[in-house]
C-alpha cells in the first residue's frame, strides 16, 4: 500500500514541501499536509495533483542548501 511516507517517487517533495525551513507556500503545504494524514485509497486519490504540483515546483524535491543542477560534488 502506497502512503505519502512511503512513496518513493515522492516522500521527498511532500516531507519537503510541509517543512517549514523551505518556506512553501500555503496552498503547496495544505495539499502535502494533507497527503500526509491520506488513508492509502485517499493518498491514491491525492496522487496525479502531487505529481503536477512536483513539475510545477521541483525546488522541494532536493536537499535544503542543494542548488538546482547541483552535481553532487
């Protein structure tokens, strides 16, 4: 079963986007927030408009302090 905690293509953005160091704006953070408390059958609901607000705001789908395009090194 698919949670926002456990998903691998996007617990990253999602714990991103409601920590409160990135600053995100406050619709971005409802919409995780509520990706978070999603039961599996709701999180499957949730999902496709994650993966659109992804695209649309990839900056929360690294590391704080990661520039964008950052090699790793």
């Amino acid at each position: 079963m698919l949670y926002a905690t456990n998903d691998p293509e996007m617990s990253t953005w999602i714990l991103n986007a409601v920590n409160p160091r990135w600053n995100a704006g406050s619709f971005v953070r409802a919409i995780a927030e509520a990706a978070i408390a999603a039961d599996n059958e709701n999180y499957a609901l949730l999902r496709p408009g994650l993966l659109e607000l992804r695209r649309k705001y990839p900056e929360y789908d690294r590391e704080l302090g990661e520039s964008r395009g950052s090699s790793g090194s």
